[in-house]
C-alpha cells in the first residue's frame, strides 16, 4: 500500500475515532475517587485513635492485607443504630522495648446508639480481674499475658486478651479498638501546635520536678506525657492519672475540632506520618465503618466516667504510698452494679446525671 493510500485509509477512520476529552475527564474522576477513598481511610484510623486518646491513654498501622480495612479477630461489630464501644490502651515502653509492656492505660470509648456524644470510661490498671487462661492479676497485665513474654511481643494477641478481660468485666461487645504508645501521643500533640490541659489541683513531677499548677495549660508533647505520667503523691494515684489522661483526650478532642484537622488532608497527613509507626487499630469494624460514625455525633465533647471501685482493705493508703504501688483494686460492690447495668444498657446520661460526683471535671 502506498502512502498515499494509507493517508486515505486513516482519514476515512479518523471520524470514527471518539473524542479523547471525555475519556480524559472518566480517568480523573476514577482517580479522584480513589484519591478521596485514600483520605477517608487515613481519616478513619487518624480519627479513632484521637477520639480514644484521646484516654483516650494511643504502635503500628496494621491493615489486614487481604481486605481494605483495618480487622483483627474479634466480637461481631455494631449495627447501624446500637451503640459502640472502642477499647483504647496506652502503653509505656520508654523502659525496656523488648519486654511485652503493661497496658498503662485501659479506656472504653462508649458511642451511645442516640450518638450524642462520647463517653471516656477509665478501668484502673490496677484492679483485680481474672485473666482467662492464666490467674487473677491486675488488668494492665493481661496485655503481657497476650503479647508474650519473649523478645517479640505480639501486641495484637496482648490488645485481644485485654479485649476478653474488659468484655468478661462490663458485660459489653468491644467492637474495635486502639493501642497506642505514649511516644505516638507526644508526636501527635506536637504536630496539633501543643494541647490544652485543665487541671483541678496542682501537679509536680516526680521526674522532672515541673509543677502543673491547677488550671488550664497549653502543654507541648514532652510536658503533656510528664504529666500524663504522675501519680506518685496524687491523692487518688493512678486513679487521678487516669482521670488526667480523660482531661488530655478531651483537650485533643477540641484541638482538633478547632483546627479542623479531620477534614484537613494536609494536617490530617501530617498527624498520620508521626503516628503511624506507633499505632494500631484493631477490631471487626471496618475502617468506613469507624468512618461513618464520627459526623452522627451530636457533640464531640466526650463525658469523663471511671468504673468505681474500692481500695484492699490494708493499713497503708493510696496517699501515703503516692499510688496503689503493690495494692489490687477491687470494683465496688455497692456502686460498680449499677454503674455497668447503665453502660450495658446504654443508659449512662442518666448515670451521669444522677451521680455528678463520679463524673471526672475535664474543663
């Protein structure tokens, strides 16, 4: 075929040929989606861990591969219109890295059905539970027990015995949950510009001797986990520790919402890169799942509640020891009933509501 024949051939095809602009324009909208589906995803996680921390006490993204969410073995997850409860552990590993760590913060994360707004329930690291498989110890120790005690420590095996324990303790499905390092914390508050903590006494630092005085302070990532640490001379102990990581996670939780980091891919990209070594998110919920609920809140300002529980009856008592020390709490017979019969049945406004004494000042 001569040129000129082929010149012919391509030009009566060439009016067959489609326009490239409306194919152009299918690529990018594909794209886009995927691109926006990548930011929800990264959202999700970035959410759920600082909506716990958020107490929320929060080490490795942990995606399972086969799937586009973020799953681990567990109970059946929430359906659309029952409530939600989030397991969120903080661990402190500064000491020894390659010994499993104890789970220095428990909070449940309890979403009522009505999502009007979160609730912060601290189980005290040192209350007396029975860890199925092995004995009764203190509950921070069930994640060693889980994780193993070699030079590899398997923190998805510690988070699910922890997860059992709590479920045994409350009578409530945990759906998903958080582990996080307090390393991870002191980056995230770093990357928020600090976080504001309100506090209702002073606090000294046993190991640093900085004084919180009481009130409100905005607190960079290093000072934030100095305080996060103390109950050494705190009249309640580890119990007031507790109460001042739900004052931490609340004060994350109005950070964010302020800068609106949430619907900020750059910030959000930001806080996720300096987590993101140190974070896991496990559960049966799928990461759209998680997604999904944070816009249903009416409000995000979370309610800070501690299961009740009562000191071993001993000479010595938590302000003469500076902390429960070797001591096992127990919950409290008269008040821990009712206080897991309102969270069972997804009753705790009104817990709330008739017992303002228990619930913890976070502002």
């Amino acid at each position: 075929m001569t040129e000129e024949e082929l010149r012919a051939a391509f030009a009566r095809h060439e009016v067959l040929t489609p326009p490239a602009g409306p194919v152009r324009a299918a690529i990018d909208r594909v794209a886009a989606v995927r691109r926006r589906r990548r930011q929800r995803v990264r959202a999700a996680g970035v959410a759920l861990a600082l909506v716990g921390a958020l107490g929320v006490g929060i080490p490795q993204f942990a995606p399972d591969p086969a799937r586009d969410a973020t799953t681990v073995a567990g109970p059946v997850s929430a359906a659309p219109g029952e409530a939600l409860n989030v397991l969120v552990l903080g661990l402190d590993v500064r000491w020894a890295p390659e010994v499993p760590p104890l789970a220095d913060s428990v909070q449940l994360v309890h979403i009522p059905a009505d999502r009007s707004r979160p609730y912060l329930i601290s189980l005290p690291r040192d209350l007396e539970v029975d860890i199925p498989g092995f004995h009764r110890d203190k509950l921070n120790a069930a994640f060693a027990y889980g994780a193993g005690f070699d030079h590899h420590p398997d923190r998805t095996q510690g988070y699910d015995l922890t997860r059992r324990v709590v479920a045994d303790l409350t009578g409530v499905r945990v759906d998903a949950g958080v582990v996080l390092t307090f390393s991870a914390m002191r980056k995230a508050t770093d990357v928020l510009g600090g976080v504001e903590i309100c506090l209702p006494q002073q606090v000294e630092s046993v190991h640093t001797r900085r004084v919180y005085p009481a009130g409100c302070h905005r607190l960079d990532g290093v000072a934030s986990l100095d305080l996060l640490r103390q109950r050494r001379g705190m009249p309640d102990g580890a119990l007031d520790r507790d109460r001042n990581a739900q004052r931490f996670a609340a004060g994350v939780v109005r950070q964010v919402a302020e800068q609106g980091a949430l619907t900020d891919p750059v910030r959000m990209s930001r806080i996720l890169a300096a987590i993101t070594p140190e974070l896991t998110v496990v559960g049966n919920m799928s990461v759209p799942d998680l997604l999904r609920v944070v816009p249903e809140l009416s409000s995000a300002d979370p309610v800070g509640l501690s299961l009740p529980v009562v000191w071993p009856e001993v000479p010595s008592s938590p302000t003469s020891t500076g902390g429960t020390g070797g001591l096992r709490l127990r919950a409290d017979p008269q008040a821990a009933p009712a206080f897991l019969t309102a969270l069972r049945e997804d009753r705790l406004a009104e817990w709330a509501a008739a017992n303002p004494g228990r619930v913890t000042r976070l502002r």
